[in-house]
C-alpha cells in the first residue's frame, strides 16, 4: 500500500510545496476510513525524503465547546448537541489559522486540541503549539471539503432519525445551509483535497464501531468518560449519513485524488483527477 500509492501520493504532494508558501492538503473519508493513519504515512514520507516540515491538524479538533453547542441545539435544533455535522465547528477559529499560517510574517500559534472521551476542548495547556511555519498542513476530517446539496433534495430522509425527528427540515436545513456558506469559504482555502472512498455506509458503522470499543478497552477502568455503546454509535453516525452520501457521489467528481478502499482497509486504486 505504502510503496504502490502513499508514496507516489507523497512526491505528488511535494511539487506543490513552495518556498515560503504553506500548502493545505485538505484529506476526507467517513468515518473510521483510515484517515489518521494515511496522514501520518504520508507526513513522514514527506519529513523524511522531502524534509519539509509538516503539521497535521483534524476539523474535529476545532469543534465548539460542549457549552456553545448545547447553546445552539436550544436555538436552533437539538441536534446540534451533537459534534460532528457542518455546524458544530469554530469556523472563524480555522479561517483565521489558514490566514495566519498563509501570512508572510507567520508567528508561533496555539491551536485547540479536542477530546473525544470527554466531548469536549482539552485545557489550553494541552493545546497544540506550532512555532514554524509549516510547508504542508494536512487538513483531515470526515467533512472536509464537503458541498451543499440541492434544496429539493432535503425533503427526503436518509433514515429514522430525521424522519421522527427533523419532521420541518430544520436541522438538515441548517446544516445544508453553513455548508453553502460559512464551509465554502473555509474549504475555499485548501490548495488540493485527497478523498478516501469507501464503498457504502454500512461499511463506515462497522468501522466506527470497532475505534469506539478500542476506546472503551483503553478507558475501562474509569466511567467518568463519554464512550459509546454500539446502539449509540449507530444513533450518532445518523447525523453524518446525509452528509456522508452526497460525498460517497460528488466528491470524487472535484476531489484532486481519490484512494478507493477495500472492505479490510487496504487501497484497491487511486484516482488523479486533472
């Protein structure tokens, strides 16, 4: 896998570094897709036989405060309780990062570190500290890169839950609605985007699944934290289906790679978009 395609994806990578320039490599996939392991292959070819300095940083890692989104399911939707979906991430926080790291007079950043046992922000000293400015930022996220749909289109349910209860459209409303807007700008900054396709949604719950009962196994002796059961992953990956199925079919149409995926994780092809 690393010698057919994470390697030719890294030399691919490399021609765009520029010097002085940070490039961000958005990189997207369904959940438990293998995101965080083919960014980390991919960061130390690009270290090692490149010697670029590469920070990777996750969307999930700038979600709102377990506070701010239990101020904007009262507001809006109770949904949105619930990290994850377009929405529920600090967008102004990311904007002005992308800014920052782009700027010529760069300046060492803290940027938030997001825990998921506890569903919430670490404290501000657990923040991550980047003190140079970085060649490459890889971008990765379940949604990064993600478009609006058609409006027409959201009067369908994808599944139970927003048939009982989204009966008005409110929240795939909104959802659809900081898509067409406030992500457009932020995924506007991204010099290229890598998708990582799986072939169905079922496959993404089987995945999901397996990283949440590694979760419990390595916190089992504490009961303070915030794990899943099954049902409860499965209730949680409702909020991301709608999502994740407009990707499954659009994405690949703009993306600049796509890494299809077997059922056991390995990549079956890769696709270059011109």
């Amino acid at each position: 896998m690393i010698k057919s395609f994470l390697i030719p994806i890294s030399f691919w990578i490399a021609k765009k570094a520029k010097k002085n320039k940070t490039c961000i490599v958005g990189l997207s996939g369904g959940q438990g897709s293998g995101k965080t392991t083919i960014s980390s292959i991919i960061s130390i070819i690009l270290r090692k036989y490149f010697k670029l300095n590469v920070f990777i940083i996750s969307i999930d890692d700038f979600y709102k405060t377990r506070k701010e989104r239990f101020l904007l399911s009262k507001r809006i939707h109770p949904f949105l309780m619930t990290r994850g979906v377009p929405g529920t991430h600090d967008i102004n926080m990311m904007l002005d990062f992308f800014k920052r790291v782009k700027g010529k007079k760069f300046r060492s950043l803290k940027l938030p570190k997001f825990n998921k046992v506890t569903d919430d922000r670490y404290n501000k000293k657990s923040w991550y500290s980047l003190k140079t400015k970085p060649d490459i930022i890889i971008f990765e996220g379940w949604c990064v890169g993600a478009k609006a749909e058609k409006n027409n289109t959201l009067k369908k349910s994808v599944n139970s839950m927003e048939k009982l209860k989204d009966t008005k459209l409110t929240w795939r409303s909104y959802v659809n609605e900081q898509l067409k807007t406030k992500y457009k700008q932020l995924y506007d900054q991204l010099n290229c985007l890598l998708y990582i396709k799986s072939s169905n949604f079922t496959l993404l719950k089987k995945w999901r699944i397996k990283q949440e009962t590694k979760l419990r196994i390595k916190n089992k002796r504490s009961n303070k934290f915030k794990i899943m059961s099954d049902q409860e992953v499965i209730n949680f990956m409702q909020t991301y289906q709608r999502v994740t199925q407009s990707m499954f079919k659009y994405v690949p149409k703009y993306a600049s790679i796509i890494l299809n995926l077997k059922s056991n994780h390995q990549i079956k092809s890769v696709i270059y978009n011109k």
